[in-house]
C-alpha cells in the first residue's frame, strides 16, 4: 500500500421527496474547505466527490456542484428508489473500489487508485446504519458522530500499528468527537497497519458527522462539475426484500406551529415530578411545546405515569437523534449544552437558559443566560408573563 491508492473524499448524500438534505449539503461543505486546503498544501488536486443512490434523481447532481462537489456520482435505478440497507451497501462499496469511476474522477490518479482517502456520511439514522454497514464491507474503520475534522502530519508510535517504531502517517484525518456530554473530546484515527508483521490498510477513514455543525456553502450557480452515471450491478438474492409501500408517519408532537419550545433535561432531577409541572405551567403561559433531551427519552426518574407517557417519550427528543426545531424563543431548562442537543436547537431565533452552572457548554450557546434552580427561577418567569399578559390585554 502507498499513498497514491487513495484518493479524494466521497460523501455519501442524503435526499427525500426530491429535496437533498441539509446534512449532506453540510458535508460538501466541510469536504470543499478541507480539500482546498489540502490541496494547497500537498500540490495535488484530490476531489470533493458526492456519491447519490435513488431513482428519478437527475436533477439533484448540479444542486451538489453548486454546493462544492467537484464530482458527483449518480446511480439512478428503480431499485434505489427507497432505501434498502443490504442494496445501499453493495452499491456504494462498488462506487468506492471502481477504478473506471476514478478515472472520470482525476485521470491522474486512476491507475493506482483502490479507494477514496476519506470517506462522510451524515450522522442520522440512515448515516448512522449505512456507515457502519459499508465500512464492514471495506473491512476499514468509522468514527461516528464527529463534529471536528483536521488533516494532518502525525508522528505515531504504537505496538501494533508500527511495530513499537516511530512513523509519519501522512494526510491523517483527525476525527473529533464530543463525548460525556461534551465534557471530553476524544480525537479518532484510522491507520493502516505498517507493522511488517501485520500489514493491513485501513481505508477509507471514514465518519459519520453530526448535522448542523458545518457550514452549507453558499451555492454558485456558476460551478463546473463532472457528473458520473453509474449503473449498479446487482444479484437476484439482493433483490429479495421488496418495498410494497411506503408511508410517512408524522409526528403527533407539533414544533412547527408553536413559536416557543420549552425544553428540559436530566436537569429537572431533584424533584422531577414538580419540576416537570412547573415546566408545564411555564410552557402553557408562552403557548410552547414541550421538548426533552434523550436522556429523559429513556425515562431515569420515577413520575407519574402521565408525565411519563406524556413528556419523556422518544417524539419529544430535540437534537441529532430526534427533532430539529428552529422557534422564536426555545428556553432550555436543566440542559448542559451537548452538541448533539444543540444542533437540534441552534437555529432558534432567541435562546435562554436557566441553570446553576455557569461553566455549562449551553451559556455559549443562548442569548439569555439565567443562573440559577429553575424550581427557583421558573415560578419568576411564570409570574412575570401572566404581569406582562394583564399589561398587553390593559
Ligand atoms: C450518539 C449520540 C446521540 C445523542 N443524541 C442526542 C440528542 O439527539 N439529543 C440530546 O439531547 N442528547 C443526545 N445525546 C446525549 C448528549 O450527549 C447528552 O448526554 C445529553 O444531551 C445531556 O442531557 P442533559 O443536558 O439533560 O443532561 P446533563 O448533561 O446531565 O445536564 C443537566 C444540566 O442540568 C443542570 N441542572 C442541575 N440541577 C438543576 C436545576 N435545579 N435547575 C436547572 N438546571 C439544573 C446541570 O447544571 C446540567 O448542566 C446523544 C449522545 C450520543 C452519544
């Protein structure tokens, strides 16, 4: 294995109802300005390559040139219409290793080329599933959930992976990781294995990348790309498993239509059965919907069996693994501030928290910061609407 059998970035993109979603927009984006700079840095001229899976999806490539792919690969099939895993999977390892793709890609680089460099997927539920499946199958490594991504020159020492010597990986993606709600960052890497003894490559170095954290750029209709039709090979056993139908199921709790969320966290723990109430009150003045953090999702506390099936249920979650909402006002209560919260929520117009921790990550992210129990602060807000109510309908 060599440097020059890897090449570019692939980013697997994301689409519904005709629509690419923001996530893999996002992803171009980062892809763009880290490939800029990579390029500068290294003389070459790797690319930002969008691969696109589904059916009728012919007008969306130019939407992700626009966006900053330099390339795109569509394979546009009846049987991508709807995502099926095993399908997914096997066509996107195929675009991963197809060597003709590469030479549309960057003639230059094809003839050595085995696999893209760095591979991206969106860390939502299909990312999430996809990811994991395509790098089993390209037997490499995946760090999920990141939100920080550096390109860089590091000196490793490590038993296994040198043989206990000193070696520069080259070109190493540093994936960094929000962990224990943010309080930790822990920095991922994928390398081969240059131990003579047990020499195995591990590309691509792959992620999955938490929506919200990445710029979109701004898109330039002006953009000249390469777009790449890729007719996917399949086998009758991969075709067992047939979509009849396919319906969308909304959810029963309403963000859209309230200009306020009130939302709380494992912060409500000293008394969650008031504090939950409070919360209620306080939502009812601003006419809000109630949002939870996922914590609260898996039920921690013992309330009461309204409360439970009310408030602490899946639909509520506001963050990567549930809603993202943008309000006018979106109030976190009892909230630390973990990124993967915050880009269900940092769209929102005007944010304020209530918590007695003022180092809490959720202060950089708020406009009002309020320090203090909410059992404490709660019942003021509350007091001060219904005053500021009697004064508007005076
Ligand atoms: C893959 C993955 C996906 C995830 N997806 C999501 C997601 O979609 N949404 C999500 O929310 N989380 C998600 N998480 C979890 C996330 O990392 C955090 O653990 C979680 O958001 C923290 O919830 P919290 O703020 O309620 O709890 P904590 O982090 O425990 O914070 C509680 C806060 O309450 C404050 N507090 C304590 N007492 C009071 C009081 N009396 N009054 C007011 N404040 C008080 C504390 O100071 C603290 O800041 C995910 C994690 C992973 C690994």
């Amino acid at each position: 294995m060599t440097d020059g059998d890897y090449r570019h970035v692939y980013i697997i993109v994301e689409h519904e109802e005709g629509k690419i979603l923001q996530v893999s927009l996002e992803m171009i984006g980062e892809a763009r300005r880290m490939m800029d700079d990579f390029n500068k840095k290294y003389s070459s001229k790797e690319k930002v390559v969008a691969v696109l899976l589904g059916y009728n999806v012919k007008e969306l490539p130019n939407v992700l040139i626009q966006h900053g792919a330099d390339a795109v690969v569509c394979a546009d099939n009846p049987e991508l219409n709807h995502l099926r895993n095993t399908i997914y999977t096997k066509v996107i390892a195929q675009i991963a290793q197809d060597r003709e793709i590469a030479s549309k890609i960057e003639l230059e680089y094809a003839q050595q080329f085995k696999r893209p460099r760095y591979m991206f997927f969106g860390a939502d539920s299909i990312g999430r599933h996809l990811s994991a499946t395509v790098m089993a199958q390209l037997e490499s490594g995946l760090a999920s959930d990141i939100n920080k991504l550096v390109v860089a020159d590091l000196q490793i020492t490590h038993q296994n992976k040198t043989g206990g010597k000193p070696l520069t990986y080259e070109k190493t993606l540093e994936m960094y990781r929000p962990d224990f709600s943010g309080f930790l960052w822990t920095t991922i890497l994928c390398l081969d294995n240059k131990n003579p003894a047990m020499q195995k490559d591990y590309h691509p170095q792959a992620c999955s990348i938490i929506p919200g954290v990445f710029e979109v750029i701004h898109p330039d209709s002006t953009r000249q790309g390469t777009i790449i039709e890729y007719t996917p090979k399949f086998d009758e056993q991969d075709l067992r498993v047939k979509i009849i139908d396919r319906k969308i199921i909304k959810s029963e709790i309403d963000f859209d239509s309230h200009k306020a969320v009130v939302s709380f966290g494992r912060g409500v723990k000293d008394s969650p059965e008031q504090n939950i109430k409070l919360i209620e009150e306080l939502a009812s003045e601003l006419d809000a919907q109630i949002g939870i953090t996922l914590p609260l999702s898996k039920r921690p506390f013992s309330v009461s069996q309204t409360v439970d099936s009310t408030y602490l249920i899946p639909d509520r979650v506001i963050g990567i693994s549930g809603r993202k909402v943008s309000p006018k006002v979106y109030m976190a209560i009892g909230i630390s501030g973990a990124m993967q919260h915050i880009s269900g929520m940092r769209d929102s117009e005007f944010i304020v928290a209530i918590n007695p921790d003022e180092n809490a990550s959720i202060r950089d992210e708020c406009d009002v910061f309020v320090k203090g129990r909410m059992e404490d602060v709660i019942p003021i807000f509350i007091e001060e609407i219904r005053k500021q109510k009697q004064v508007v309908q005076a």
